[in-house]
C-alpha cells in the first residue's frame, strides 16, 4: 500500500519557515524558530550531539516523524544549507531527492542516506521518492519553495506545522503563491507542549 505525502516544518507565528538569506541559518531568528528542537533526545539521537535529553510529546513527534518517512525529497537551496551543516552521518538515513536544474551524480553518505539530484520536475522526484519508500510515507522537507510546488499541484495530503512563539517580520513566507482556490484543509489535530503547538491538517481539492 502506498504512504502518504506529507511536510512539517516548523513556522513562526507570522508564517515564516526560514530567513530569507540561508547564511542566516543558525543566527537568531532560525535558533528561536527550533528552539522547541534542540533539546529533544530523539534530535541529539540524530545528530550524534550526545547522550540525554528531553523525552516528552516533542520528542515523540520528531521520532514518529522520522520513522513513517520511508523517503524525502527537498528544494536545491534546503539542500545547499544543509550540505555546508549537517555532519558526515546526514541525519536523514533514507535516500532523499533533491529537486535541481543541476546534474550532478547521487551522493552516498554513511548511515544510509543516499542525496539523488533530480532535474526533470518535481513529479519525477516524488515518483521516484515513493517508489523507495514502499509503504512509508514519503516527506517533502522544505524548503518553502518546494513544499509550496507539492501543494499547488495536489500532491500533498498531510502536513503538520510547529508553530513557534516567534515573529520573523520577514524571510520565506510558507504560503507565499499557495493556489487558494484549489487548496482546502480539515483539520487532524492539535497538540501543544511548553514549547511550540503542532497543526496537523488533511488537504483536500476544493
Ligand atoms: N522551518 C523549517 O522547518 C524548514 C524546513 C525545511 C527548510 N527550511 C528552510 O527553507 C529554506 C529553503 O527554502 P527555499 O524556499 O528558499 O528553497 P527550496 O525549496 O529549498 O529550494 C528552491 C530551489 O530548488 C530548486 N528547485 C525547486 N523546484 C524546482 C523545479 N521544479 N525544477 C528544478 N529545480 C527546482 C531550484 O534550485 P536550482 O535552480 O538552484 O536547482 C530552486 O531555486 C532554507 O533556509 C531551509 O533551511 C525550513
């Protein structure tokens, strides 16, 4: 049985994912964006950061979020920030494509996370996504430009948005073009912690 099609990301208050300049990444605004991250177990997990952490219902969702995705698929610049971050183990561990206008051969990082590059649509790369996920879901990672593609073209069925107590006032909006009159939502669920509220909803064709 095929998976699902779904993102989550984390947003600001104002409808934000990500400053607009990734050299940005790491400073202020993302640190108070994923302030609800950081400290999780499951995160430091991950990442190899150490033993320890936070156990509670965030970090129940980072690790249900990673173990339904079977496959991800992300925009050229989400790639690009994370080539220059994350450690030699990507934290991915599933192959992932990148959506590109480059040509480049699949780079295999230890840990199972294999970055295939994808010029030919996004289409092509969720087809290819779901083929390795088998019945896992397959998860569009960001950034915003591409969840927005996924959406507009009806391909998305779930997403799920962690709304941070911050305001950006300005970066990559989440839902800057999104096709209003074809994109309908029903809400899943809501679940809040101390730290940020996670929105689950259902996309339906208007
Ligand atoms: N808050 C969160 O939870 C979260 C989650 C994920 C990402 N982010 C952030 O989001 C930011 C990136 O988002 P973004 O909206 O700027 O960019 P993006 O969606 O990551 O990437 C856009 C780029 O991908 C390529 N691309 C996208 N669609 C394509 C298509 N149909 N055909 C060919 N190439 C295509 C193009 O690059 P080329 O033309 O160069 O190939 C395009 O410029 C980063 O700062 C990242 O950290 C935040």
């Amino acid at each position: 049985m095929a998976g699902k099609v779904f993102f989550s990301v984390s947003m600001s208050l104002d409808g934000f994912i990500a400053p607009e300049s990734t050299d940005e990444l790491m400073g202020r605004q993302w640190m108070e964006l994923q302030r609800w991250v950081f400290p999780q177990r499951f995160f430091r997990e991950n990442l190899k950061l150490g033993e320890g952490g936070e156990e509670g219902r965030d970090n129940d969702i980072l690790r249900e979020t990673f173990e339904r995705t079977g496959a991800s698929v992300m925009g050229k610049r989400m790639f690009d920030a994370g080539e220059r971050a994350w450690p030699e183990e990507a934290p991915f561990h599933t192959p992932v494509f990148v959506v590109t206008h480059e040509k480049r051969d699949p780079w295999e990082r230890p840990g199972g996370t294999t970055f295939h590059f994808v010029d030919d649509g996004i289409e092509t790369a969720l087809e290819r996504a779901r083929d390795s996920a088998g019945d896992r879901d397959v998860r569009i990672a960001g950034g915003g430009a591409t969840i927005l593609q996924y959406l507009n073209a009806g391909l998305i069925d779930e997403f799920t948005i962690a709304l941070s107590p911050v305001l950006f006032g300005s970066g990559i909006r989440l839902f800057e073009g999104v096709d209003a009159s074809r994109v309908a939502l029903e809400p899943v669920r809501t679940e809040h912690s101390p730290r940020v509220t996670h929105l689950t909803y259902a996309v339906r064709e208007r």
